[in-house]
C-alpha cells in the first residue's frame, strides 16, 4: 500500500502549498482521493501514469478538494484516453462537469462514469475481488464523505512441504491457495489448513477530511492501518475547529486512539501556522504513532 | 502599459508550461486576460496584489483559458475581498460558477457581476475616463471573443511659457489640460493650441485567441501597439491549424502586418515542439518586429 500526498493544505493552493489530493495505489488500484487545483500538474511531477487512474474519490465540493477534477478530465480527454473513468462524489457533481464540458463542447471520448453520493450512512461503494471502498460519513458545512480502503483477505499461503508429503497435484493449487480442502492422488480429502498458511495481512486505509471531532466514524474505521484525519488547527484555534467544522490535531489523535488505528497521518493543515511540528507534538500527546503529510511526501505501508 | 504573462501554452497544464492567462496593467488598472488552471498561483507567484484585480476578461470556454476562474473567485472570497469583481465572459460562465458556489453553499462576500457576451459584433464592453475595451470576435470552435484595450486621449500637456506669456490665472489649468479655450487675466481668449502639447499617445493592447486565421478583425484591431495573436502551431502542422481551428506563426504575423500592428506577441504554443524560436523565425519573414510570449515573462511599452 503506497499513498503519495499531491496536496495536504487547506483553503486555497499557494505558491508553495498545495490543496488536498492523493494517489493510494492498493493492490494494483490507483485510486485518487480529492483533485483541488492543478492536481493534475503534481500527478505529472510524480510521474504518475494517468492511464492507471480509473477511480476517483471526492469528499465534497469545496473547491480546495474538487476544483482540479474538470480539468483533469478534460485532459484525459486531449490525451486520448480511452480507460473507463469511474467518480464518485456527492451530488451535484455530475451537473458541475457536464455543464462545463456541455459550454466547451467538449464530450469525452471514454466513459464518465458518475457514482452521486447521497447517503448519511456508511455504504459499500466499490467492490472487486481484491479492495472494497466504504464511505465514512463526516460531519462538515456541506455533504461529505471520507473513504475506506480496505484489502480483502489474501489468497492463502502453500506450505510446500507439506502440500507434497499430502500427494497433492498440481492442478489443485489454486483450489488450495482460495481456500479450499481438496482430493489428494490417493482419493484422500485433505484440509486446506494442514497444508496452507495465512496470506498477507490485508491492510486497510481511512481517509478523513474535512470533519469536526465525529466519534460515529470510530466503529466504521476500527483497528484501520492507516488513518489520515484532517488537523486544520491547532490547540490555541480550537475554538475554530467547531465553528468551520474542522478539527485541531489533538481531535485527529483522539479519533485514532478510539479507532485503534495502527498510525495517524496528519493534514489539511490551515496555512496560518509557520511549520507543522506543533501539529505532531499535540497529537502525540494523545496517541503515540503519529506522521506528518506534506506535500510530495509518499508513505508504504 | 505592462503585460505579464502568467501562461502561454495550449491544452494543458504541465509542470513547466502553464495554459493562459495574462495581466495587463494599463493606466491604473490591472486586467485579467483569461485564467487557465492554477491562474491564482502564479499570480501569487508575481507578487501581483489580488485587490488590484477588478476585472476579468474571458476569451471562450475551453478549459486552458478558464478552468482557474472558479478558484480564484472562491479564494477571493476566502480571503474576505471586498471589491466588486466584474467578469466578462461567454454565456454561460455565470451559471458554471454560480452552480459550484451554489452546490459548496459558498456565496461571495463580495459583488460577483457577470457580463456575458454573445454578440458575433465588436462591441464596448468596459468604459471609463482613461480606458475603453472592445471585443474582438474571433473564430474558433466555439464562441470566442478577443479584447482590444485602448487609452483614451489623455490631457494635454501645458506649455508653461506660454501659459506665463498669456496671463493664464492658474485656476483655468485644468481646463486647458482638458482641452479648452479659456479666459485670460486680460479678458482675452486664449485658444488651447497656442498654450498646450499633445500628452502622450494613447496605447493599445489586441488580445487574440484562439482563432483560425481571420482577416475580418484586421480593421478593430487597425495600428495596435500591441497585437498578442495565437500561434498554436508551426509550418509543419500548418494542415492542422483550419482543422482545430487555431493559427500557425506565419499567419499571426499576416494580421500583424495587414493591421500595421507595432509588435507582435506569439503565445498559445502546442507543447508538441521542442523551442520556441522557430515561432518565431517564421513569423519574421512576414512581420519584422516580433516577440515570444513564455510564462513569467513581463512586456512593458
């Protein structure tokens, strides 16, 4: 699980900071969490392949999360795309894009797939074999949504020794390898377990922003691996948090220490503030596994 | 009169090329010519003071020349501007930005006026004591409007011998600048010419594109000091210019010279090549006073 942070500032992009956006690649996905503007030109400085993009997540429609999405899908278009695009973002959504592409007279040549959200409860919004995609309903000014990530259990690890002392064929190692107990070359049936191992750990990713303190995301992102939860302010502002219905940095701790979060990324810091160690240390005094995005910043997990 | 190029590429924005936009600063006021994605940046990047900015001018609704107005409208009002903000643009800019603060339930603290623009006609657009603007109507895939800004005669200039010699009592100098016969000390009148100079010759600025190669603006855009025209591509891909409805170097440096223009600006680069010199090259064998537009670069004339 790889998440590059394109942008983690809030409000509007400067000279030197940039507005929410990333990239989480997970299990072969690409997936775009926010757009603000000129996320498109970090995706190009990060040389990320803009083919491998086919799914994109917006929390809502304040524009330092959204407004670089028509731009990017309008450049999709002049680069020939013709990948299937899937968005999902609140509603509302679909009318912003088609107007302006309906005034440019510029159709997409690759499918636009809407997916409006609506919803105030968690839903599952995404499905393969390998991720599902949950929304994380969040409590902003307007509609919004955070999204989790999670892995779906791995196949099963062959333990080969034992597999070969078991007469096991080849052509059941796949069976073997989903789950299954299979015939051995003697007729025997053989348990999966006696001859298997646990796959890979799946991990799980939570992203979210923007929100006030909401303890009701705690049982949605329970023992989540990664959490970015936004951390516009600072103690000395947190009478602003509750008013612009954001949250300080000891907020986001609290959130990850009931959520039993493996590590807290902090961001959509407010632009007020000189340098963001004093995000860190408030956090820390809550909750121990603390990181800071910035923008460029890539994390593996 | 001060033109700052902000973005001169077509298409898209990249890492190292922006899509347009310009400021012209003429008599006290500053301009924005067209607003790619990202327009906001690099005007922080310029250091250029977002009060100053009271008018904006959109050519067409294709997205590298307007995809950064809504962001800049939106951090205006984030950074609780005051100032009326005039926008003139295609129809349909207005129900474009005004759905997205509608669905971000974000209105201006500011007043937001919107001059749309639908006539195939030049026409005056803005007027006040020292500046005019015309449309230019240009021709390219969908509605599209250039500008021409001009001064306005200014005052004259006072001969002050001569005044001194015609008794002139001081109260009557601003009528004179202004133009006016006047009074002297003596009851005599004085004819304007005999005591004051011509000020200083009014300039102007033609802003072109995107267009196809359209003769029909030669006599707006008659003795511009300044003619800014689209040159998307070189010789090479002159077959793609009527196609895409844009215009190669050579034939921006036609209209410079049909139009006895002062200078003429090149901008509007495909990204397909690699420098800009043969733009301008092969402009020059046409039209001899030529200039490359690239992005940060500052005009004054």
């Amino acid at each position: 699980m790889k998440l590059t942070i394109l942008g983690c500032y809030s409000a509007t992009p400067r000279a030197l900071t940039n507005t929410t956006s990333q990239v989480l690649e997970i299990n072969n996905h690409m997936f775009l969490i926010d757009c603000g503007e000129g996320t498109q030109i970090h995706l190009r400085k990060h040389k990320i392949k803009f083919n491998r993009i086919k799914h994109v997540f917006i929390s809502h429609l304040h524009g330092d999360h959204f407004f670089g999405l028509v731009g990017l899908i309008s450049t999709f278009r002049l680069l020939t795309r013709e990948a299937d695009l899937h968005i999902y973002g609140p509603e509302g959504i679909k009318e912003i894009v088609t107007l302006q592409m309906k005034l440019a007279d510029s159709w997409t040549n690759y499918n636009l797939i809407f997916h409006e959200l609506k919803s105030h409860n968690s839903e599952l919004i995404f499905e393969d074999e390998s991720v599902e995609v949950y929304t994380i309903p969040l409590d902003h000014r307007i509609y919004t949504n955070g999204f989790l990530f999670k892995e779906k259990e791995g196949e099963r690890k062959l333990d080969i020794n034992a597999v070969e002392d078991a007469h096991i064929n080849l052509a059941y190692f796949r069976k073997l390898k989903q789950g299954f107990d299979v015939l051995n070359e003697d007729g025997d049936l053989v348990k999966n377990n006696t001859v298997t191992m646990p796959g890979a750990k799946p991990k799980s990713y939570a992203f979210c922003s923007d929100t006030t303190y909401k303890e009701d995301i705690v049982p949605i992102i329970d023992k989540v691996d990664v959490l970015y939860h936004e951390s516009t302010f600072l103690e000395k502002h947190a009478n602003l948090a509750p008013k612009t219905k954001h949250s300080t940095a000891k907020e986001a701790a609290r959130i990850a220490k009931k959520a039993n979060a493996g590590v807290l990324l902090l961001g959509h810091y407010s632009t007020r503030y000189d340098g963001l160690n004093a995000f860190k240390e408030e956090a820390k005094e809550i909750f121990d596994n603390v990181e800071l995005c910035e923008d460029g910043k890539v994390f593996e997990f």
